[in-house]
C-alpha cells in the first residue's frame, strides 16, 4: 500500500494524540494458513513530552503470558516517527497520512524456547470514536509468517 493514498481520509490520524493517555487493543494473531494461534489484550499509557512519547504495552494472552514493551518514540514533524524498544533491532520507522499510519520494524520475537528476528509491516487504520484498527504482517525473509489484527480503543 501507498500511505499517500490515505491522505484525504478522516479522522486525521496523530500519533503523539491518540497514543496520550490510556489506550486498549484486543488482538489476534494467525499464522500464514490462516489458523487462529492466539488471542491477547493490550493495555497501554503513552506519556508525551516535547517530542518524545514513551508508550508502555502490557500484553495479557490468552494461554496465560503476559509481556510488557516500552516504546520511545521520536516525532520528528511532518508526521514522521522513529522508535526503539528493548526488542526492537534497530529503529521501527513510521508514517502517517490522512487516518493511516505505516510502522515498519524488526523485532526478536519469543518463540517457546528461543527467538527469531521478523519484520513486521504494521498498518493502523482510525476510525470514528477513538477506534482504530490494526493489521501487521510478520515475516522472516520476505516470507510471511502470519497476521496480526488488533482493534484498539482509545479511552
């Protein structure tokens, strides 16, 4: 997809205003075939200062785990971010236009005993009343592993 495409659509998406404050997402992940692997919950608190937002995910799933991921994310104008996290290799890069964002990054994900390095293409989609919607592929070298969806509500 083209994030300019999504130029015109609203509500505007900001990702330094949806993202202050508390924010729920529930999700699902599916592995490449389709089949429903996991389902989990989000609940997240963004702290914005100058051009810093620090965004703190606690993930609760289904079979139990529970995970948390902080964010620091960097607004750099233009509707430009960049992002770290202890399991983030690199930078995550991300986009926004009209109600859309673009987040790309690579992450070592937990895998039973061990982990992997995968990328995800991760698109959020607002909507009306604080709802936005999710959807992230993962892969590992250009092929696909499986989709995230989530549906995030912002409080």
């Amino acid at each position: 997809m083209d994030i300019s495409n999504f130029k015109q659509n609203s509500p505007e998406f900001i990702f330094e205003e949806y993202f202050s404050g508390n924010v729920t997402a529930w999700g699902l992940f599916h592995d490449r075939f389709g089949n429903l692997k996991r389902t989990f919950r989000v609940e997240m608190i963004g702290k914005l200062k100058d051009d810093i937002m620090v965004l703190d995910e606690k993930f609760y799933y289904d079979d139990g785990e529970e995970s948390q991921r902080i964010w620091t994310v960097k607004i750099h104008g233009n509707k430009t971010y960049t992002g770290t996290a202890d399991d983030v290799i690199g930078e995550a890069k991300g986009v926004a236009s009209g109600n859309a964002l673009n987040w790309s990054y690579d992450l070592m994900l937990n895998v039973k005993d061990s982990s992997i390095k995968v990328t995800f293409d991760d698109w959020m989609f607002l909507q009306e009343k604080g709802v936005m919607i999710n959807r992230a592929e993962l892969s590992k070298f250009g092929i696909k592993l499986g989709v995230v969806t989530l549906s995030f509500l912002k409080e």
